[in-house]
C-alpha cells in the first residue's frame, strides 16, 4: 500500500436531506448528504454545503471545500472537515 492524494472534484450520483440528524448536527437540518463519484472513480459519502432541497441534480459537477464541520457549544470546540459543494466553474 502506498498513500494516494484524492481527487478533490467528481460528480454527483445521488443525495437525501436528513430532516432527523443524531445529536450536535440539529442547527443544520435539513442536512444535504451526497455519494460523490470522485474523478478517479473512487465514491465517497460526503455532506454537501451551500445547496438547498430543488438545487442538486444527479449528475452534476461538485468539488470539496474546507468547511466547518459542527462546534460543542459546551466544551467550545469547533470541528472543521472536507464538504463538497456545486462546481459552477
């Protein structure tokens, strides 16, 4: 086995939005999840950002971004992550 850099674009083969979300994840509901075929044929599960329920189409082009992932109000932690959002370029 040798490490392998990911693409960090590909495009969408299906999504839901979670209108029931486990705890920490309540103040983003509903929560966008896609499949994300990457370019190199790789599939990975993946929230996506910045898109609302009427605005994703199979088949489109997306792209992964830096994003804050949730905080914990209580212990102040802020948990940052890779999401992936519309390709509009």
């Amino acid at each position: 086995m040798k490490p392998q850099e990911m693409p960090t674009t590909g495009k969408l083969i299906s999504y839901t939005f979670l209108h029931e979300v486990m705890a920490g994840f309540e103040e983003i509901t509903p929560l966008p999840i896609g499949l994300i075929e990457l370019d190199n044929g790789v599939k990975i599960i993946s929230q996506i950002a910045d898109s609302s329920e009427g605005e994703l189409v199979i088949g489109q082009r997306m792209r992964a971004v830096f994003r804050k992932i949730k905080s914990d109000g209580a212990a102040g932690l802020i948990f940052y992550g890779y999401k992936f959002v519309k390709d509009d370029v």
